[in-house]
C-alpha cells in the first residue's frame, strides 16, 4: 500500500484505483479534541480539491478536501466514534474511500519525506 499526503494534511492510502482518507496525526493534534465528524454520501463525484468532509474539534471546524478526483465508495461506519480520529488517525479513524477517475493525479501528492518538511 502506497501512502501519500497532501499539504493540507491528509493521508491517502492507495491500492489500485482505490484510496483511503484520512487526516494526519499532524493534523489531529493541531484540531484537539473533535466532536463532530461529517463524512460525505456513498456515490458521490468529486473533483480534486472540493470538500468532502468536515471534522470539527473543540478549537474550530474544518473542511477536509477531496485529495483526488473520484467517487466515494465506502465511508467508515464507526465514524460516529469521532475520537478514533484523535486516537488512530492513520488507522481506525479514517474517514472515507474513493474510486480514483485520474490516477496521474497520484504524481501532485507529497511523499513522507515531503510531508515532513512542511510538517517541522
């Protein structure tokens, strides 16, 4: 499985034209405590960059964006338990699956040495 990030601090998981999303340790830690998570239908088509979900912690709300273009297929049914997104955010706690349109998109995402260094 080929992990990859975007600099707004999600981590994809790619198998095929498949991909898990979720947000980064990174990014769980900055929000703090979430108590709210809205994750996008089953179905639905989204282009690169549009929201697709929104989590919201005890400091604000944000919008997590479609790290690629595609369809989501599967969202995770222990969504509902927000705080396996502070707990296991690159496991467990992840939010949704898409079936990827446009895997030559897969080239703009950062690698883990890349991430780090907008992360440090």
């Amino acid at each position: 499985m080929d992990i990859r990030y975007t600099a707004e601090h999600e981590w994809v998981a790619v198998e095929g034209n498949l991909a898990t999303v979720g947000i980064t340790d990174y990014a769980q830690a900055a929000l703090g405590d979430l108590v709210f998570v809205q994750l996008p239908e089953v179905g639905a088509s989204l282009p690169k960059g549009a929201a697709a979900a929104v989590v919201e912690s005890v400091k604000a709300a944000s919008d997590i964006l479609a790290p690629l273009t595609g369809t989501i297929v599967e969202i995770n049914p222990r969504r509902r338990r927000s705080s396996l997104v502070n707990t296991q955010p690159m496991a467990a706690g992840w939010l949704f699956k898409i079936k990827l349109s446009d895997l030559s998109e897969l080239g703009q995402l950062l690698d883990e040495s890349a991430y780090r260094q907008i992360t440090s």
